[in-house]
C-alpha cells in the first residue's frame, strides 16, 4: 500500500495516469501495468471512479453521489471516503496539493 493521506471534504484527487479501464455491465475493471495489478470495482467504486476524470474535490464527489443515490449526507461522506482511501492506497488516485 502507498502512503496515505488523511483526506477531508477540501481534498482534491484526481485518477492516477495510465490505467487501463473497460466496464463490466455497472463495474469497471482496471489495470495498473506499473504495478502489475488488476481491479474490479463495484458500483459505488466505479462511480467515485468516473467523478474523478478531473480533479475534484470530496466535498463535490459527495454531493454528486448523493444527487445519483439515495444516501444521507454522513453515510455518503463515510462511504465515499472509504474508497478513495482505498484507491489512493492502490496508487489509482493521488491528491492534488494546493498549488499543484
């Protein structure tokens, strides 16, 4: 795993360059050739994932998913948290600094 960052409603990630990606019905499955590893993300992953083409910040990826789901505010924000963590741990996604 990569290190990790404590991420907030203010961080900015934006997808890892050079994956490969092809959906699978509502999932994705994606490969990282750099690390030689292979994903498959469900649902609610994928929709993060696709959020993050751009930089975006959680605080907009949250309310996005939210207007897409039925979520409340903190359960959407706990969720969505959680699998940038894990995708930020993955090296799919990495965090724009302020002034990047």
């Amino acid at each position: 795993m990569l290190a990790s960052h404590s991420l907030d409603l203010t961080s900015t990630l934006v997808q890892t360059e050079g994956m490969f990606a092809a959906e699978l019905g509502r999932e994705i499955a994606m490969l990282n050739i750099a690390r030689g590893r292979y994903y498959v993300l469900n649902v609610t992953a994928h929709a993060v994932w696709r959020r993050l083409e751009k930089p975006a910040r959680v605080s907009d990826i949250c309310e996005s998913l939210r207007r897409d789901f039925e979520v409340d505010c903190a359960t959407c924000y706990k969720e969505t948290v959680a699998v940038l963590s894990e995708l930020l741990g993955e090296g799919l996604v990495r965090v724009i600094e302020c002034g990047s």
